[in-house]
C-alpha cells in the first residue's frame, strides 16, 4: 500500500492525516513538524489564549486533536524535526537529523512564518506565529507597561485589543492609513479605526516604524515622521513568508509558495500536494493564483487533498474563502472576496443597530463577497445567496427583507 508523507503539523497537515484515515486510507502516514509541540491551533494565540490564564488546561484545550485521537490515527510521528530538502526524483524528503523517508505520494503543508521584524534591539521586541511566542507576548501584556503593536492587520488589532484589555497604554502604528482595507473594505476599516481610538488605543496610522532602539522595558520607536515612541515591550506583526527554504533546488515552482494546478497538485513533481498558508493556487473566479492565509481554506484544502489522495480528484478545489477576526466586542467575517474596482452595498449602522453587512460586487455588479461585523444570521444568508449568485443589490434587499431571513432554513 502507498506511504504518504505530510510535512508540517499544524492545521492543514493534522486535518490532512484526519481526513485519509477517515476516508479509510490504511497505508502508512509519516507526520513531520519542525515544532516540538503536539498541534495546536493559531487562531486563539491573538484572542481568547492570549488573554487566558495559561494553565495547562487552556493551553490542552487549544490542541487541534487530543493524545487519543492523535494516537488512534497511527502515524509514524516525527514531531521536532523539520524537513530540509526535497527530492522529487527519488520521491525522499531529508530531514535536519540527518534521516530520510521515502514517499508515494507527499503532501505540503509547511504554512507561513512571521515576516522577521528588521529592527533587532536586545530584548522587547516581540512577533506572533507560535504557541511559545503568544505566551511570551501574554507575560509581557501582563505587566501592563506600554505597548507599541506595529502593523495594523488582523493580528495587530487583536494584539491591540488585548493589550488594552490588559490595561497597557497602546499604541498601533501602520504606514498605511486605514490597514484593514484590503481585507474589509474601506467603510469597515475605517470604523475599525474609530472603534480602536474609542477603545482607548492610539493609531498612528500612514507613518511608519523607522527604528526600534534599546531594550526591553525601555524601548524607542522611531516614526518616519520623525517622532519616538517610547514603549516596554514592541510587537512586530508585519505579515508572513511562507515557509519554503527547504524545497531549494527541488524543482518546484517557488514563488510566494508552492505553485499548484487547480487540484492543489506542486508544479514540478508528480505525486506532491501543497496545502494551506504555504499553497498557491489558481482561483477560477479571481482569474489568478491566490495564496491564502486563512484557517478555513487550510482546513478545506486538506480535506479537498485526502480525498483527492484516496479516491482521486475529478474537479478542481473550490475555496469556501471564509475569514473572522475578534477585536473587542467585534465579530467581524468575511466571504468571498472584493475586487479594488467593484462598488459595495452597506446594510445596517454599527451605531445604531450594532451590527452591518457590506456586500461586494465586482466590475459587473454581480457579487463577489461580504464583511459582517457581529451579523451572524446575515453572514449565513449571504453565503448561500453568494453560492446561487446575483447581483451585491439583490442581496442587499433580501438582508433588508425580514421574511427573507425567517424563511431560511
Ligand atoms: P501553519 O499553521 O503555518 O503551520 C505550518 C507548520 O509547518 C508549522 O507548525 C511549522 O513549524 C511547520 N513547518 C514549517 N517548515 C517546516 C519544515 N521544513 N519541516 C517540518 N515542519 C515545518 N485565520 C483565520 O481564518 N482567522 C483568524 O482569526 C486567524 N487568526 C490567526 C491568528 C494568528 C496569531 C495567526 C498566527 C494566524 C491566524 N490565522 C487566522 C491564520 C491561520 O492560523 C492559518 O491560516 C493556519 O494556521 C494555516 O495552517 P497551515 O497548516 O497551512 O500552516
């Protein structure tokens, strides 16, 4: 029977190995993580986990799989161990203790690490990808000293709220001047803005971070504009890098990723897959190769790959391109996806009603995704809406209708 081998043991790795055995795959699977770490979930290292108390029961409570679960899946597991490099010829993955294993089919699923911060001050300077990393940002939030956060995306803001709620004095700097845009479109994003200045965070945002000076405890950071920050501790979240230097000289197609076909198949090597953060695909209804950094899409690429594994995939990956950030109060989704040149449809007022839903039309006013902001039952609609497609109009005026949304099953 064929072994499969699957480097990288996070989300899109672990669901990968759960899928084939559930699909009945009864071949040999080979595990490998460079963390020494049983897998755990990424989301929770920028909310609730990073505000818990961190006692063992919450860190076991983050664990993508139980030790039983883990264990009943049979895997010959090599936690600890990275991969090095990649033979596609002789179809063996190299790893860094010096050992090889050979494969039938290789699944890549080595996810994204965080853009290294180019400021390196002794001490203080903090980034967030890893379970021991949101631990180390905890225990200095916990001092409620100063905080500069630097980068205003997803897990900056949430970084942000929970330094606020840890009652440190927060500063969040951004070159760009409302930074969620590209994500959620410039009406939320700007509220976003509003609702971090109302939540007692300082933006300082279309300047940027020129340096970082001292150390821990007592930092300088230095704005473009030529004014400096004073702060204990930095947090550097300015995006991520997919993680792949160990498939130099293999012969795949590297650029931002791993290069995919539309069945998530690496260009360059038969019988190799790649999945989640490290993947980039063809996205039909963008007409251009995506690399997603979102759980949802990990999640369903690994199901999409097991299944391709045992029964062979007849259609290309579909992406249900679903992403959630928690910041404060604030539930926001997203679905689909919005083009620069489309137009977007609001319903509801955040003031008034608590609550919106922006939808998104691309160039021909057919939509092509949506932001909620603590809106479930909308959200839910407008992906099923989306899925039978439609203009972003048409959509709007159903959300508006109440009977619409009484009748959804
Ligand atoms: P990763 O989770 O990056 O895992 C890759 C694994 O491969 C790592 O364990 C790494 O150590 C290992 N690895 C790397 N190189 C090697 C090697 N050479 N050999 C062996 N192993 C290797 N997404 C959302 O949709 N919503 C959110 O709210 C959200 N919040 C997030 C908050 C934080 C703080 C972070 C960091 C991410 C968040 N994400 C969120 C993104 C989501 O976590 C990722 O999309 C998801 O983890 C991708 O899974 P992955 O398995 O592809 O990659």
């Amino acid at each position: 029977s064929r072994h499969v081998v699957v480097v990288g043991a996070s989300l899109a790795g672990t669901r990968t190995v759960q899928n084939l055995r559930s699909l009945g795959f009864a071949g040999t699977i080979t595990l490998i993580g460079a963390e020494d770490e049983l897998p755990y979930d990424r989301p929770p290292l920028s909310k609730d986990l990073l505000r818990s108390d961190w006692s063992t029961d919450a860190v076991e409570a983050n664990r993508l799989l139980s030790r039983d679960e883990l264990e009943a899946l049979d895997l010959d597991l090599r936690l600890g161990v990275a991969a090095t490099a990649l033979d596609t010829d002789a179809r063996r993955v190299s790893l860094a203790d010096g050992t090889a294993v050979a494969y039938d089919v290789l699944v890549i699923a080595t996810g994204a690490a965080a853009r290294p911060s180019p400021w390196r001050p002794a001490s203080g300077v903090l980034q967030l990808r890893t379970l021991a990393e949101s631990r180390a940002i905890a225990e200095r939030l916990a001092l409620g000293e100063p905080v500069v956060v630097v980068g205003g995306g997803f897990i900056g803001t949430e970084i942000a709220a929970a330094a606020v709620d840890f009652g440190c004095e927060v500063t969040v700097v951004d070159p760009v001047a409302e930074p969620m845009t590209r994500i959620v479109g410039p009406h939320i994003a700007s509220s976003l803005v509003d609702l971090h200045e109302q939540r007692g965070a300082t933006t300082r945002f279309g300047v940027g971070v020129t340096d970082i000076r001292g150390e821990a405890g007592a930092l300088t950071v230095v704005l473009s504009d030529g004014s400096e920050l004073a702060a204990s501790t930095a947090v550097v979240g300015i995006g991520s890098i997919p993680s792949t230097e160990w498939l130099a000289g293999s012969g795949l197609t590297l650029e931002n990723g791993v290069g995919t076909d539309a069945y998530l198949r690496a260009r360059g090597a038969s019988d190799v897959y790649a999945i989640g953060d490290v993947a980039r695909w063809p996205h039909p209804e963008r007409g251009m190769d995506v690399r997603a950094e979102h759980w949802t899409n990990a999640s369903d690429q690994a199901r999409y790959v097991a299944a391709a594994i045992t029964h062979s995939a007849s259609a290309p990956f579909e992406s249900s391109e679903y992403v959630w950030s928690d910041q404060y109060d604030w539930k926001i989704h997203t679905v689909g996806f919005r083009t620069p040149d489309g137009e977007s449809i609001v319903v509801g007022d955040l003031d008034a009603d608590g609550r919106v839903a922006v939808i998104h039309a691309d160039g021909d006013g057919n939509a092509c995704g949506a932001v909620t902001v603590n809106w479930i039952r909308a959200l839910n609609q407008i992906r099923r809406l989306l899925a039978s497609g439609g203009t972003a109009q048409s959509i709007a005026d159903q959300l508006q209708a109440p009977a619409a949304v009484v009748a959804a099953p």
